[in-house]
C-alpha cells in the first residue's frame, strides 16, 4: 500500500499519528473517553491496512522528525 492510501485512510477515519508515543489519537468519532489512543496494531487492523506497511510508513514520518525506534511498538528515541 503506498504512503498517500494510508495517509488519506487515517485521515478519514479519523486517526492522527503521534510520533512522540508512536501510538495513535482519535481526532474524530471516539465512542468513549477510554477511545482515544490506539496502537499500529489496532489500527492497521481497524482499516485493512497491511501491519507491516503501516509501520513503514510511521517509520518513514519518525524518520522526518529525526526519530526512530528499535522495535515495531518500541517508543520513538532522538537519533544522533
């Protein structure tokens, strides 16, 4: 899947990547108070989105921000 179909999936559904956790926000249609942060995992699942591209592409914005991350789930750290 490229960068563009994941990028306009997340953001119809309303989910905002939040590279400082590498976890996702809900920015729009949460059922509760307790749905507003999700994982890759979770995600990926929720939108069809193969797990593996999607973790390609948050490691592609990590690498934007000169952050990256030692495993699929691991929290950014600063590159030096």
């Amino acid at each position: 899947m490229i960068d563009e179909e994941i990028s306009s999936l997340l953001e119809d559904a309303g989910y905002r990547f939040v590279p400082d956790a590498a976890r996702y926000q809900v920015v729009a249609g949460a059922a509760s108070a307790e749905e507003v942060e999700h994982s890759s995992e979770f995600v990926a699942d929720e939108l069809g989105i193969p797990y593996e591209d999607l973790v390609r592409w948050e490691d592609e914005r990590l690498a934007e921000l000169g952050l990256s991350r030692a495993g699929p789930e691991a929290p950014p750290a600063q590159v030096e």
